[in-house]
C-alpha cells in the first residue's frame, strides 16, 4: 500500500514535469519564432522620398606658397535634424553630421588641419590612403580635445573614392556613429575617362549608415538578440537625409556609394530589375564597366556605379536581402534577410544628354601571384586574429619595403568578418581558389570575408617605410574591430627592426 502510493506519487509528479517541460518547450519555440520574425527589418513602403537629399559640400582648400592644399577639418558635436522625434546629438566635421568632402588630385601635396572641438579623445583616419603612417589617422595617431594634428603627404595612388573616420582603439564604431565621417575623392589627371563628373549633378555621393532612434530622436546603439555583426539600424541616413529624394537632371548619374554603417552589409539594385554599370570598386576605377543589377558592399567598401534613367521616370536605389554567405539561418541575425529603400531617383522631364559609357576605364596593373615574394596567413575567428586580440605595443607582422605579398584570409568563423589592411591597394587573387568576380576585379583595400572561406590578395609594398610607426590591418565590422579584431605591421628597409617605443611619446601619455 505504501509502495503503491509512492508510485502514484512518482507517476503524479514524473506526469507534471512532462507537462512543465512540454509547457517550456513550446514557450522556448515560440520565443525563438517570436525573435526569428522580429530580426527581420525592412523600411520598403513606408518612406515617401518627400525630401531633397542633402550632398555634403566640397571641402574649400588654401593654398600655401610652395602649392600644398591645406584643409581644415574640426570635429563638432550639436544637434541635427534627422527625424521627426529630433532634433538628434550628432558629431560632424565643420558642422553636426558628416563632413566636407574633400577632393583632390593625384600629384597634390595636401595637409589636413584636423581640430579636435569635442570633448573626447579621437582621431581621423584615411580609409584607403597611400601615405606614412604617422600620417595615417589611426589609433596611435591621438587628438586630444582642443588640439591640432596637422598630417600631410602627397597624393599618389589612382583616382577613387575614398573617405575618413575616426580610428580611436576601442571606441571607432561610437565615433562614427555619431556621425564623424566623410567622402575623399582623388582624382587622376592622366586618367579621365568620359564618365560623369559634374560634383553633386551627375557625379553623387551616397553615404549609406543605418542608425536606431529613440523616442526623442536620439541615436541608440544596442546590438540586437542573436547578432553577431553587432549593431544594426532600422533607420538608413543617406548623406544625413532619411527620407530622401535625388533630382536627376542628366541621362546618366554616377554614384559614388560608400558604405559607413558598422556592420550592415546592403546589397543595392533596382525593384524594376534595371541594371547599371559598376565603374570603379573601392580603390580605383575597373578597367571596364561591367553591367550588372546588385552591388554588395560591407561596412568601408566603396564603389561607382553609373545608372541611366529616362525622362520623367522615378524609380528607387533598394538594399535587397544581402547574401552573407554560408551561416546560420542564412545570417538573419546578421541582417541576413534585411531590405532597405535607401533614395529615390526623379528624372526631370528633359534630360540633358551624358557622353556614351566608355568601353575602356583604367589599366589596373595588378601584381602576379608570380611576383609574390612572400605570403601570409590571416586568421579570423571570434574577434581576434591569428588568435590574438589588438595590442598597440605590439609588431604582428614586419614587411620588407619593395616587397610583393600575398595576404591569405580565412574567416574560421560563422560570422560576417571583413579584412582592410591599410596603406595598400591590394588585388584580389582568388575566392576559395576560384577567379575572383568582375565586382572584385579591381584596387580595393576592403573586402567581405564570408564565414569559412579564404581570399588571398596581393599587394606591392613600394614605400613608406618606418620603423617606427605602425600600419593597422583589421576586421571593419566596427564592433569587432573595437573589440580587439585588429593587428599591426611595419613597413621597414631591408635587414632593419620595428620599434614603436616612440609612439607612446607621440600620444603624449602612457597606457
Ligand atoms: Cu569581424
């Protein structure tokens, strides 16, 4: 009787458990359908494209005797007007959000007068300049609040369109979220093919981010449930407009896309299924259009395209679902299944008539696998790489200046990663050992590394060499980055040593 009675206790409670955890499962289910539906984003249909994109203004240079352009770039925080709730905290350069674009010509000695006005510790970085590195704007490169970092060089690289962020270790994708960024277009005398290149007419700077709101209008930066990109927006701001317009007055336009979100990867075309002409990708012009109807850019990946409309027509730049690769659930945790109206295209009714697209652009005389005198091996995984996380007094890599090299980067993760060494234009090799597509056939300095997957690159190391100042190589996942994704190499002559006990010095403060 008492056995009998244990059991149907036993029985009563193993009965109760079942049911609790069928009760936890299904919640567990639901809870995982529930965040499964709501990490999709999507903006289309609801904008009304009512406002008149806003293009920065070409940054104004003086000239000093001996001919440098010297440009003054200051950081300021405000408020900007950027949605209704607003007005919004912002940092900018010469004004509250963005900045100048700065636009010289190969050749051309410049000098960037950069003023720290906000209270915080930063610094402005040259995304794919060719330049020294104490040049370079990264993380050693420290503007206290109230002074003057005066960096200058010489153009020398092919025309692209390039631009600058703040570089600050551990604190990049805050800094550029607030807004402290810019385009950087060089231009090549020698090199002028018949595209469209009238600044803010037919030749258009579209710098994408995605920001949060909160309900009085100021950003938020909160890495939602499952991501491992890190921040994600549900709100695009294309050269400070967010529900915005382009007036196209000439058969074809040119946009100059520049993706300067921390992590969203777009994947641009037309809902009418148009294609366009994809002119140059990060860091120069193709040596040929080539004709397609998507463009996918990472976080710091730039690229041209040119779009031809008819009169009177409208038709709309979308970001569609963006292909990340082979990842859980198809990344869409990651923005994976994310898509975006990022401008309206308005043609006027008489369009004035644009030259025909050449058929030739630029000779990219890119290095052979043949050349290369050395390779290394790059790998991502977690937010380190080569199984080390950022440390500013150490050397991860020393190059012989003059040297070729293949750069071998695997992402041994199943996350987004991205690679951008600095200094260099580097050529795309191959993906996974296959020809790398037209897209990535030309100079670029940023690339997408898909999860399980290995490009290799090649790049000439000519010049800029120091001992003694370092260049950064990293993931421009900002998150990532700033989490430690991120390592150095130094450029020096034959048979020298780095050695970057100077740079504490330079930062004027030990760390
Ligand atoms: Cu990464």
């Amino acid at each position: 009787m008492w056995d009998a009675f244990r059991s149907r206790r036993w029985s009563r409670l193993l009965a109760a458990a079942a049911v609790a955890m069928a009760v936890l499962a299904g919640l567990a289910v639901a809870a995982g359908a529930w965040m499964y539906a709501r990490a999709e984003t999507s903006n289309v249909g609801d904008l009304d494209f009512a406002d008149e994109l806003a293009i920065p203004p070409l940054a104004e240079p003086t000239v000093a005797p001996d001919g440098t352009k010297v440009f003054d770039l200051r950081f300021t925080a405000g408020e900007t007007d950027l949605v209704d709730d607003g007005p919004t905290e912002t940092w900018g350069l010469n004004g509250t959000y963005l900045g100048p674009t700065v636009r010289a010509e190969r050749g051309d000695r410049v000098r960037m007068d950069v003023t720290n006005g906000v209270d915080e510790t930063t610094t402005l970085h040259w995304h794919g300049m060719h330049l020294p590195a104490r040049m370079d704007g990264g993380p050693h490169q420290m503007v206290e609040p109230g002074d003057t970092w005066s960096p200058e060089w010489t153009l020398d690289q092919p025309a692209a369109t390039l631009w600058y962020h703040p570089h600050l270790d551990g604190e990049t994708a805050e800094h550029v979220y607030r807004g402290a960024a810019g385009m950087f277009i060089v231009d090549d005398p020698d090199e002028v093919p018949d595209l469209p290149d009238t600044y803010g007419v037919d030749d258009i700077p579209l710098i994408i981010q995605d920001k949060s709101f909160d309900d009085d209008g100021d950003l938020s930066m909160s890495t939602p449930f499952g991501s491992g990109i890190g921040f994600l927006g549900d709100t695009i701001v294309v050269n400070g407009s967010t529900n915005p317009h382009l007036p196209v007055t000439t058969e074809l336009v040119r946009l100059r896309v520049l993706n300067a979100s921390n992590a969203r990867v777009y994947n641009l075309g037309f809902p009418d299924g148009r294609s366009f002409w994809q002119v140059a990708s990060d860091s120069g012009l193709l040596a040929r259009p080539h004709e397609t109807g998507r463009l996918q850019l990472s976080p710091g990946e730039r690229a041209e395209i040119v779009v031809a409309l008819e009169p009177g027509e409208r038709t709309v730049l979308r970001s569609f679902a963006p292909d990340l690769g082979p990842i859980f659930l198809g990344g869409r945790f990651d923005g994976g299944d994310d898509t975006f109206d990022i401008v309206q295209l308005r043609a006027a009714g008489e369009l004035a008539p644009s030259p025909p697209l050449p058929d030739r652009l630029a000779t990219v005389d890119a290095p052979d696998a043949a050349d290369a005198d050395v390779t290394r091996t790059f790998s991502l995984r977690g937010t380190s790489i080569n199984g080390r996380d950022m440390d500013m007094d150490r050397v991860d890599e020393v190059v012989t200046v003059g040297s070729t090299e293949i750069w071998e980067v695997t992402n041994e993760h199943g996350r987004p990663h991205s690679f951008h060494p600095h200094l260099v234009q580097f050529s795309v090799l191959d993906v996974d050992g296959e020809e790398p597509p037209p897209e990535l056939a030309g100079w670029k300095d940023t690339i997408y590394v898909p999860p399980d997957t290995t490009i290799r690159i090649i790049a000439r190391f000519d010049d800029h060499a120091d001992p003694t100042a370092p260049f950064m190589f990293h993931c421009h996942v900002l998150d990532h980055e700033d989490r430690g994704m991120m390592g150095q190499f130094v450029v020096v002559e034959p048979g020298d040593e780095p050695d970057l006990s100077g740079m504490d010095d330079e930062r004027g403060h030990d760390h």
